[in-house]
C-alpha cells in the first residue's frame, strides 16, 4: 500500500496525547518524519520513542508555545534533521481557568490567550519561513466552542481563542496561498483526550449550565466521545494531496453535537 507522505516532514504540536499523538502515530504511519512537539519533555520522549520502536522516523521537541525562543529552537531542530519542513498540525492548547467573567484574574485571562493564540503565531513565524521552500499544508485544530456552540461554562477566554483562530487560518490561506501553502482547521466536539487536565474549574455551581441531556449531546454515537483517532484521520486528509483544492476550510468533526445543541 502507497504510503501518503513519504520523505515529508511533519512538525505536531501538542503531541505528547490526545490527537496529537493519535496524529502523530498516524503520520509516521504513512511514512513521514514527525516532529513531536510538547511542553512535557517525558511525554514528547514516549511518543517520538513509541513511533521509532514500531519503525517510523520521529523525534522529541520540547517547547512551551507561547515562548518565542523555544518554539524558534524547536523548528530548527525538526528542520536541521532534513533540511525541509513539509507539514504542520498546530494542535497544542489549553482550557486555562474556567469561571464567571467577573472571577477571572487578568493573568489567567492572558495566560490562555498566550498558549492557545500566541502559540498559534508564534508556530506559523517559524515554521511558514520553511514551509515557503517548496510549499506545504497547516492543520490548526480548532473547536466547536467559539465557532457553533457557545455554552462551554466559564469557558470565555477558551472560545475567544478557538474562534480566532479560525479567523487566524483564513487570513493565512489568502497570505499563504501564492507561496502554495494550503491552511484549514478542524472544529472537533467532545474528544478523548488529557485537555481537561489543564482546565482550573473555579466557582462550578455559578458557571454550571442547568440543562442535562441524559441521552448524550453527541447525537450520532448516543454521547459516545470521539476518540483522538477519528479526528486524526481528518487531519491526515487535509495535509494530504488528496485535499489539494482545500484551504481556508473549518471541519466540524462532532457527531452532529454542534448542531443540534446551541
């Protein structure tokens, strides 16, 4: 079977769990070089050793997003161990502090801002100058929070980031297009993943949402989550050839969950 990205070089972010890894796994599946990007060094080390030890190409990068220096110092070494940069799933983020607007401190405000929004700049300054070589494709991952759905408790911050970062990949796809760089986005709804574990809950009973649906919001698996799988696949397409007229494109990918519940 024809591998889809062979010789390609892929950079991940936050892609120590969840879709990141699922991706990641997926990618160097298909035959690429990935790099596997994530601010807890033992987390990115497990994931670029799992993929070696099955006889993929990969390798570790650490880096907190947000900072400047280290995501420059971590595309320069996923780039120096080939000389190209091919792809790039943006996927790290956070949840940050989730409470009434009234109770979120101005640090913790900027603190998911600056992981979930700066990071995303901060990935695309240093990795687009690479890309520009030979042309290439962006996943950034996204949510249905911000986008199609607005009833996160507490979450304001979160989905003011997820929203602009569709806006982000659209500015991108008319910027980049010339330089034959293809930019989408996926929206994914309620995942499998390790997310949640960087949410700090604050004053739950204020932020609570008093509706409960007992049958599941995710209507076509009876409230079954996605697993991080089934969203990596669709961000395998739109970084293949087989998406080569797709850019400037959000994907929802949730079970009909934003649809029907607003």
């Amino acid at each position: 079977m024809t591998q889809r990205f062979p010789d390609k070089v892929v950079l991940v972010t936050g892609g120590g769990s969840g879709i990141g890894y699922a991706a990641s796994r997926m990618f160097a599946i298909e035959g690429a070089f990935v790099g596997v990007l994530d601010w807890n060094e033992s987390s990115a080390n497990a994931v670029a050793a799992e993929i070696r030890a099955a006889g993929g190409h990969a390798i570790s990068l650490v880096a907190d997003i947000s900072q400047a220096d280290q995501v420059q110092e971590a595309v320069e070494k996923l780039v120096s161990t080939r000389n190209r940069l091919d792809i790039v799933f943006a996927n790290a983020g956070i949840n940050g502090v989730l409470a009434p607007i009234d109770e979120i401190e101005p640090e913790e405000w900027d603190r998911t801002i600056a992981v979930n929004l700066r990071g995303l700049f901060l990935t695309f300054r240093y990795a687009v100058p690479h890309l520009k070589r030979q042309g290439g494709s962006i996943v950034i991952t996204s949510s249905i929070q911000g986008t199609r759905t607005f009833t996160g408790p507490g979450t304001t911050a979160y989905a003011c980031c997820k929203a602009a970062q569709v806006a982000f990949a659209k500015k991108m796809a008319v910027e980049l297009a010339r330089h034959h760089i293809r930019v989408n986005v996926i929206c994914p709804g309620s995942t499998i993943s390790r997310i949640n574990e960087s949410a700090i809950i604050r004053s739950r009973e204020k932020i609570q949402l008093p509706a409960q649906f007992p049958q599941g919001k995710i209507l076509l698996t009876g409230g079954k989550k996605a697993t991080p799988e089934q969203v990596a696949k669709a961000v395998l397409f739109l970084a293949s050839d087989e998406a080569d007229m797709i850019t400037g494109t959000e994907l929802w990918i949730d079970g009909a969950q934003s649809l029907f519940f607003e």
